[in-house]
C-alpha cells in the first residue's frame, strides 16, 4: 500500500496522475498541482496529526480538487484535516500555495505551521470566497520528502451551502519564484474575473457621492439626500467585500458581517425613504414600523459584536428576515402607488428584478438550513468575467433611478428659472410701485424704511401730494408673503393711485379699496390712511391696522376690519391737528412682532411705542435687531411724517 502511495504522489509531483516522475534538476522553475492528487482525509482535530510520524494510512483517500460534500461526507461542519506526503529535491526553496479552501484553515510542514488563513474558532465568520492567491507559505529547510497537514475548519451554517475543504482552485507547490509567478498571474485574473462587480460597487458610491452633493445645492429635494445615501452604503459594502479577504488573512473574524451589517441597515433605512419621497406620498404606518424595527436590530447588533449573547447562525438568520421584510415593504410601496405616481411605474420593473436575484436566494438560504435544498451563487460568464446576478440587478436600478432624477432635476432647475424670472419681474414692479424716493411735499418730512421679509414683500406705502397742498399718506399689509403678495401689492398701488385723483377723504379711499380686491383669491390686506392738509388738519381712516403714534403717543382710531372681507362695511374717519415739529410715526405688524430667537418674545406694542419718536431707519433696525437668529416673520415699514 505504502509503494503504491508513494508511486502516486511521485506522479502527482509531476503535474498529472500517470506521467513520469517530477525532476526538479531537469525543470528547475516548475511547480507541482496537488489539488489533483488524493490526500489522506479525517473528520475532527486533533494536534498530533499535525507530525509528520503519525500513522495515517488508515485514513481514507480523498481527492484534492472536490470539496469533502462530493466525496461522502454532505453538510459536515466543523475540523477536519488533510494529510500528503510528497518527494521533493533536497535544499530547494519551496513554497505552497493552497488554494481554494472553506473556510478557515491551518497549513503544516513537517510538523511546522508556514501559515494560517481565517479563525480557526467556532466564533470566528470566515470568508467564503478564497482564491489561490488567499496564503502563500514558503517551505522551511527539508529533505527529499515532507510530510503537508492542512487543518480545516468549516463554518456550520454554510455545511451543504459550499462544499467543505479543497474547491476550484489548484493548489500548488514548488519552486518559490514559479509558484510566486503563478499565484500573482492567479491574482490578476481573480481581479479580472471581479472586475464587473467591483466596477458597479463604484458607480453606486459615485452615484451615490454626486447625489449628495446635488442634496447639499438643494436641501428642499430629500430624495437627493435619501437616494446619496443608499448608494453610498451599497457601493462602500460592494468595496468591502473586494477588501475583506486581506483582512480575514489577519484573523479579523467578525467584521466582516459587523460592517456589512450596519451598512446594509444604513442602506435599507435610506431606500424605503427615498422611496417615499421617490413617488411623492408620505410615509406610511406600515414603513414607519419597519423603521423602527431597525432599532432592535442594530441592538441585536451590538449584542453579536460583544458575544454575549448571539451566535453567527443566529444573526445570520435574523439578518436575513430582516431583508426580507425590506424586500416586502419595498414591493408594498411600489406597488400601493401605481396608479398614482409615474416614478413608481418607472421602478416596479427594475425593483422586482432586484428582490427576485437578492431576496430569492435568501429563502433559499434559510430553507437549506433545515436540509431540504442547497443552492449555490448564480453567475452568468461573459468572455473572461463574471457577473453577478444581482449585480446586473442592481445597475438596472441604478439607471432607471438616475433617468428619473436627472428628468425631475431638469423639471426642478426649469421651474426654478421660471420663478426667478417672474420674482425678478415682481421685484422690479415693486420697485416701481414702492418708491426708494419719496415725491416731495410742502411743509412735511416723510422718511420711510422698509425690509421685506422675502425677495418680494407684501407690505406697501405711498405718499400721493395732491394740487391744494394737502398729501395722503398710506401704508398697509398684504396677507400672505412672496411672489402672489407682490402681486396684490401691484393691485392695490395702482388703485391708490387712481382713486388719490377724485376722492376726497380717507374712508372714502379704503371703501375704493375694499371694492377692488373684494371677490379676489389675493385674501385680505390691512391699510391705514391719513390725510394732512397745509394748515395741519389730520383725518385718519383704519382697515385693521396698527395705529399711528404721534410725537410718541398712540392715536385711537376705530381700525374696522381689514380689505377685502366683506362689502358691508363703512370706514369710519378720526380728525385731529398736528402742529409744527410734530411728527406721526406709522408702522407695520412686522414691527410689533418681530421675535427673539432664544426667547420667543415679541417686539411688542410697548417698545414701538417708545421708540416712536425715532427716525424710521431706526426703527426698522431694531426690530429686525430684536430677532436676529430667528427667521423674519414678516416685511417691517416704518413711516415717519413731520410737519415743518
């Protein structure tokens, strides 16, 4: 038995069962591919089958490039070891390359550990993808036969999901500087091999880099910042898978489901809402619990992280649950809002090609745990590559959601342009409307100061000298703010204007007024307007403005309700006389509550009021002063009109 043994492995050494003897003298740079030859095999462990002197040749004989699942042992997990004796020229520098083996393994020469791939704990997660390019180990000094001991250990929940021990790849043993050849050119393939995926784990983290900072020039559009993230997290989770390999090479055992596992929270989280914001509807009772239930998980989490108290199997089960209940309320989501948005028509198609290659799998996964099937990772070869199907899944995505972004991008700069135009256009009728140069007036002193709270404002005032000498004086409110405040501004000036020819008195100008914007949709406006004749007669009408001061005292008027409410209403005047160096003080609501940021405290009537005397730039400052910090509620005007 023993000759017979020998006869193989001499023949193994030469690169193929039934050639000739390998010569090292005569092939100086060749290597030997043991992955082709039978190897002594036992399930369980035990350090002493590490020496070189144990008696293994009751063990039975299994070949190197099949896993141990094909060779009459399915669903084995946990150690087991592998054991060849191989005829090598003395003195030459030798170095192994295993290749291909799950999960966790131990390499001996002569009894010597040369290298060690992946924990070798029953806590430790090990990578399921090794290459031959996974452990390069050099031969310590031999003679002309050394005895090679692989130690395994195979991860349970993945016995029947990957075959145990030696897979695809060869492994090699020879001269140093061939198998060193030969596991560089084993590399660069690998990579090749990988390169689709890893090339689509980079355009999702650039995707997902340039949506964020389209976020960050518009905060208004969530789905930028929910889509940026989403992205972000898949391609950082693709590229940590590329990365992994060398870190389990280090014995870091956990981080790789740690990482993954945080991330593919991260991503879920940020996908179900920028779904949402994706079909335009808010989020529903039956997402907000999905939500939530990530909190448990990322304590579960924690809890895996520290050890105390869930094992690997158990948040791998967890794990996948959870993805499946994303993948539900993912579908949900889509599908609930058909009819009524045009973006999740565009993502039914391509999101169910993901659920189907992501998801399918993961019943399949749990389903083998229990021992009905086992399943291994579809990969569609194109030329020299490989892809992955969810992969491919995923760049269909990718697209139909950038196509919806970039047309909803277009339509936001678009309607965006608009607007400005029409601001612009509002802005320079304002400017015309609400003069920065007041038209003089005999005898008075007007001074006005006005801060919109927006580029257009809905405060307005007007000082119109009439042909005996006397002026009205007039400022108001518009309900509302922006673009359709400016827009009744325009309204109302032009009126003032018109009705300042051939009315006589205040009340009788509000009532003209109150006419015009009644039955509008513009809403409402308050106004206060005030009539000063040479010889310092005053008469005052109110439409639910604040009062006028004067020389810091507060005029009682009957204020009525403001413009455009009802037509059943009569302005009611008040008369009084100002005499020279007297001086009224006329304000907005914009004054009066204007709010503290740290407190939330109104400017209030009592400090307009003893600021009143003041000039109206001072006024106006202080109120906008008073609420530094906080937003401007509203346009703050001052007016101040001083007889000479």
């Amino acid at each position: 038995m023993r000759i017979r043994l020998v006869a193989v492995l001499l023949m193994v050494f030469a690169g193929r069962v039934g050639a000739q003897s390998f010569d090292q003298t005569a092939h100086p740079g060749a290597y030997a591919d043991l992955s082709k030859a039978e190897w002594r095999f036992h399930t369980g462990d035990d350090p002493r089958w590490a020496d070189p002197g144990f008696d293994d040749s009751q063990w039975p004989l299994l070949r190197g490039d099949e896993s141990w699942d094909d060779q009459g042992y399915p669903h084995y997990s946990g150690y087991a070891w592998y054991r060849i004796r191989v005829k090598v020229q003395p003195g030459r520098a030798l170095s192994f390359a295993p290749g291909h083996i799950l999960d966790s393994y131990e390499v001996y020469a002569d009894g010597r550990e040369i290298g060690h791939w992946g924990p070798m704990v029953a806590s430790g997660f090990p990578l399921s993808s090794h290459s031959a390019w996974s452990l390069l180990a050099q031969v310590p000094q031999h003679s002309d036969e050394i005895v090679l001991a692989i130690r395994v250990w195979h991860y349970w929940e993945w016995a029947g999901y990957y075959g145990g021990g030696f897979g695809r790849d060869p492994a090699m043993l020879g001269d140093s500087v061939a198998v060193g050849n030969w596991v560089a050119l084993a590399k660069d393939e690998s990579f090749l091999k990988a390169a689709p995926v890893n090339l689509t784990a980079l355009l999702s983290l650039l995707a997902g880099l340039g949506t964020l900072l389209l976020f960050a020039k518009d905060r208004a559009s969530r789905e930028y910042l929910w889509f940026g993230v989403m992205e972000t997290a898949y391609g950082l989770s693709g590229l940590w898978i590329m990365c992994v390999g060398y870190l389990f090479a280090l014995g870091i055992d956990r981080r790789d489901l740690v990482n993954r596992s945080f991330l593919g929270e991260i991503l879920m989280v940020a996908s179900v809402l920028f779904l949402f914001r994706f079909v335009d509807r808010p989020v529903t009772r039956w997402a907000r619990w999905f939500l939530f239930a990530q909190i448990p998980f990322s304590l579960l989490t924690v809890a895996f992280i520290t050890g105390r108290l869930l094992s690997i199997g158990q948040m791998t089960t967890i794990g996948t649950l959870n993805n499946l209940l994303w993948a539900v309320t993912e579908l949900w989501v889509v599908f609930r809002f058909w009819k009524h948005s045009r973006g999740a028509r565009l993502l039914a198609v391509p999101l169910l090609v993901v659920v189907v290659v992501n998801f399918v799998p993961a019943v399949y996964s749990l389903v083998f745990r229990v021992g009905w099937t086992t399943w291994q990772t579809p990969l569609v070869p194109i030329s020299n590559f490989q892809f992955v199907y969810a992969w491919v899944a995923q760049l269909i995505y990718l697209a139909a959601v950038a196509y919806f972004l970039v047309e909803r991008f277009a339509e936001t700069q678009a309607e965006r342009t608009r607007l400005k135009d029409e601001f612009e256009a509002a802005r320079t009728v304002q400017q015309v409307l609400i003069p920065d140069f007041l038209p003089p007036v005999a005898g008075l002193i007007v001074k006005s100061a006005y801060l919109p709270a927006q580029e257009v404002g809905g405060d307005f005032f007007q000082v119109l000298p009439l042909e005996d000498g006397s002026a009205f004086i007039v400022v108001g409110d518009v309900s509302g703010k922006g673009l359709q405040a400016a827009m009744t501004v325009s309204l109302l000036v032009g009126t003032l204007r018109t009705l300042a020819e051939y009315v006589s008195g205040p009340a009788e100008m509000l009532a003209g007024l109150n006419r015009r914007l009644h039955g509008r949709e513009a809403g409402c406006a308050t106004c206060l307007v005030l009539k000063i004749a040479p010889e310092g007669e005053v008469t005052l009408a109110n439409a639910g403005h604040p009062n006028p001061y004067l020389d810091g005292e507060e005029v009682l008027t009957d204020s009525n309700l403001p413009l455009g409410l009802t037509l059943e209403v009569e302005y009611a005047e008040t008369r009084l006389w100002a005499g020279p160096g007297q001086t009224f003080t006329l304000v907005t609501d914009g004054v009066v509550e204007a709010t503290a940021a740290a407190t939330r405290e109104l400017f209030g009537f009592e400090r307009t009021q003893a600021m009143s005397r003041q000039a109206a730039e001072a006024i106006a400052e202080a109120a906008r002063a008073f609420g530094v910090g906080a937003p401007q509620g509203d346009d703050i005007t001052v007016l101040t009109v001083g007889r000479v």
